[in-house]
C-alpha cells in the first residue's frame, strides 16, 4: 500500500473489523471502507472507517452510503445490500430449485477435484 491517503494501519484495521459488516451486517468482513471515499474527500480518521465484507465493499466502489444505496434502488436491487451470506442463501436456493440431489453434486464436486489434481 503505498497511498498514504488510503493506508490503514494494522492495528485500527484489527480494531474497525471487530465488528459486523457496516452494510449488510453479515459476520467475518475482511474490508476495511472509508465510509466517505477518499476520492470524495474522506479521511483516514477511525470515524470513517468501517467493515464491509467484500461482496459489498467490491460494489460500494467510491460511493457515499446514500449514493451506494440511491444507485441500488434505481437498478431495483434492495437496500441493505445482501452481502455474502445474501449470495450464499441465493446459491443454496438455486441448487435446491435445480431439483439436482446432494449426491450428484459430491460427484461433481470429487470430479472437480480430481480435475484439477491431474
Ligand atoms: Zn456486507
């Protein structure tokens, strides 16, 4: 990290990720945000800082929290966002829609192994 603008030390990262992700709540982020993006003016200062896991920090991208969700709800998409438990239910979801059986999915998985082992 050489933007000494962005740069966040290891303990106050340590200390903004004991804690829930800011936007969609889910547990374990591993992102710490500027809440008011650096390229808006944000600082570094703690008050700025919070955890976001990386599904929501990947589309928060450089927007303020009230433009992150303004965009969200003009594209349809709810507010909170759904974060990475949101994408694992909906992937869970699909598999058990898909009709295919617990069994048939260890095999393609064990086939996916053995795929990459050879
Ligand atoms: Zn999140």
């Amino acid at each position: 990290m050489t933007d000494p603008l962005r740069y966040i030390p290891a303990r106050v990262r340590r200390q903004v990720l004991d804690a829930n992700c800011a936007y969609c709540g889910g547990p374990f982020p591993t992102e710490v945000d500027h809440v008011i993006p650096v390229a808006q003016g944000g600082s570094g200062d703690l008050s700025n800082l919070a955890a976001a896991c990386e599904p929501c920090n990947r589309e928060k991208l450089d927007f303020t929290p009230a433009e992150w969700r303004a965009w969200r709800e003009s594209e349809g998409l709810p507010w909170p966002p759904p974060g990475r438990i949101g994408y694992i239910r909906e992937a869970v979801q699909q598999v058990l829609d898909s009709g295919v059986s617990p069994s048939d999915l260890a095999e393609a998985a064990a086939a996916y192994a053995r795929r990459d082992a050879s």
